[in-house]
C-alpha cells in the first residue's frame, strides 16, 4: 500500500513542480500540457486503485472460494463506503472457511 501512496504522491509532485516551473508562461506550452497529463495518469492511477481496495475483501473471497461470497460482494457494495461496513466485509472474506467433508461412500455396503 506504501507504494501505491508513493506513485500517487510522485505524480501529483511532479505534476506541481512543472506546473510550478511553468508559472502561466505561454512561451512553454509543453509544461502545462505535460502537468495535465501528468495529473491525469495520477488521477487514473487513484480511482483504479481505489476501486481495487474498495472491492478488496470481494477479490479475496473469491480467490479463497468463500462459500458467501455473494453475501460479502453485497455487504461490500452496500456497506463499504463506511468505513465499518468494510472493515465486516474484510473479516468475513478473511475468516475460517468450513472444513469440506466429503462423504465417502462405503465400498463393501451394497445398498
């Protein structure tokens, strides 16, 4: 997470520093149009990430094969703006799964 923040945080710096060096001069169009690609690409990056951890305990209970993971997709969607109704969705994707006992039919009955 420390990584995202630092490329986030690096092309928002970067984006004000050409700015910034820029100052409103018409003489140097490329540094305004190189700042707004710049704010751009960080803002892209944010709301792509964004949606990433917003749906976080959706992608882990789908990689785990949760049994609930409609029930936790719901609460995630519903409740997940509020930092509560996601922290309980990331809980519940992270918790013990149920033991999977197959019942193994005995060879020798013959029903």
């Amino acid at each position: 997470m420390r990584i995202i923040a630092a490329i986030a945080f690096g092309a928002v710096a970067g984006a004000l520093i050409v700015m910034a060096l820029a100052d409103g001069q018409a003489s140097d169009p490329w540094q305004t149009e190189l700042a707004a690609w710049l704010f751009a690409g960080a803002a892209i990056f944010e709301l792509s990430a964004g949606f990433f951890a917003y749906f976080a305990p959706l992608w882990i209970a789908l990689v785990r094969g949760h049994p609930d993971t409609g029930a936790i997709a719901g609460l995630d969607l519903l409740l997940g703006w509020t930092v509560i109704g996601w922290l309980l969705a990331m809980i519940w994707a992270l918790s013990r799964l149920p033991a999977r006992h197959m019942a193994v039919p005995d060879p020798t009955s013959f029903h």
